[in-house]
C-alpha cells in the first residue's frame, strides 16, 4: 500500500487502542514532537512512568508507534511513531459489529473534543498572528456526489501541503486543519449556532504550542 492511499481502521482491537484520551495524546506528542520515552511522556502528561509505558505497549501491539533499538539502553527504551498510511479513515458504523460500535462512538467523542479545544483557540492564536490563523465557512448546495468529490479532494490538498518532518523548510509551522461539512435541516434555521445543509467549516490553525489529533486521521 502507498502512504497515501486510503486505509480504513476498520479493526475493532486497533480502532479500541487508539479510543484513549492518553494514547491519542502520547501518539500525536511523538508525531509532532519526534521521539521520547516513557518517562518523558509520564513528565509531560503527569502520569507515572508505569502508566505510560502500558500505554506505549498498546500502541506498538497495535502497529502504531515502534522501539528505536540504537536509542534504547537497559529499561530506557525509546519510541517513535510507525510508518503508517497518512491517509488513515475511521469506518462508518455499518461497517464495524454491532458490539463494537461504542468503540467508534467513543473514538468520535475525543475526537470532538479535541475538535472543540481547538476550535476555542482560534481566537487567540487569529488575534495573535492572523498569518497563521485562518479561519473559513460557508454554505453550498451539493449533492451526495459532490459532496463525496470536495472531501477527497480536501484530503488530497492535505497530503499535498503536509511535508514530512524531515522535509519540511525551517519557516514551516505545525498546523491543524478539520473540516466538517453536513446537511442543514429547517430546524438548523432557528439555531444558527448549530453545525450546519453543507456547510463546509474548514480551521486553521498554528500548532506550535498544543496537542490535536493527527492530521492523517479522517473520519
């Protein structure tokens, strides 16, 4: 498989390890910040070293991030992220069992979440430098196949734009985008402030100081 070509997470026990508030943010640390160990990431999240490092297990059982043998000595082991496909999608819920669907909910649930804290620091980081701030949305009238051709192409425009680490020019900044486009009913009339009949929300957002999710996940 190519790195960017689509891959779906549809196993239940991978889609399970990577629904954890802690793993999701140990996992996006090493992909962000490069490669760390243990007790590095029980510092930095305040969890003791024995927590971190049964997290870390997790994650390498599962494929996701890889020990650096030339870096580990004695019980210092250090991790870094996989290779793994950049473009990694999140199943629909009638493609995962029935009693594995609380798995996907909850992965969902962080995921906003993260969605949300990011989304409230637009303001600030837009007020701090509006260069590296930008923010987007409108309303569009599209069908189901128009609305399945912008999501692939706004995938493609981000695997474009997003370098690898050792790529990357030293102006390059580390930036978030998540776009969220569904349908508008009536009722979303009266709630303006509810998401919103394809509306596309696309943010921006310089990621130099704070943790969001990966930008090869995509549900």
């Amino acid at each position: 498989m190519k790195d960017d070509e689509p891959y779906v997470l549809d196993d239940p026990d991978r889609l399970k390890a990577l629904a954890h508030p802690m793993r999701r943010r140990m996992l996006t640390h090493l992909n962000v910040h490069g490669p760390a160990t243990s007790t590095t990431l029980g510092e930095l999240l305040g969890a003791k070293t024995g927590t971190t490092s049964y997290h870390l297990r997790q994650l390498e059982k599962y494929g996701f991030i890889e020990e650096i043998p030339e870096r580990s000595t004695g019980r210092e082991r250090w991790w870094r992220r996989a290779q793994i496909p950049r473009d990694m999608r999140l199943p629909t819920p009638d493609q995962v069992p029935a009693e594995d669907r609380a798995v996907l909910e909850e992965f969902h649930r962080i995921g906003y979440e993260e969605d949300r804290v990011l989304f409230e620091r637009f303001p600030a980081a837009y007020q701090a430098d509006p260069a590296w701030a930008r923010g987007s949305r409108g309303l569009a009238r599209m069908t189901r196949q128009d609305l399945d051709a912008f999501y692939e192409e706004y995938i493609a425009l981000l695997l474009r734009y997003s370098r690898p680490a050792d790529e990357a020019p030293p102006e390059a900044a580390r930036c978030t985008s998540a776009s969220s486009p569904c349908p508008r009913t009536r009722a979303d009339l009266r709630r303006p402030s509810q998401r919103v009949t394809a509306q596309v929300s696309l943010l921006s957002v310089n990621r130099l100081g704070g943790d969001a999710s990966p930008v090869w996940l995509t549900r």
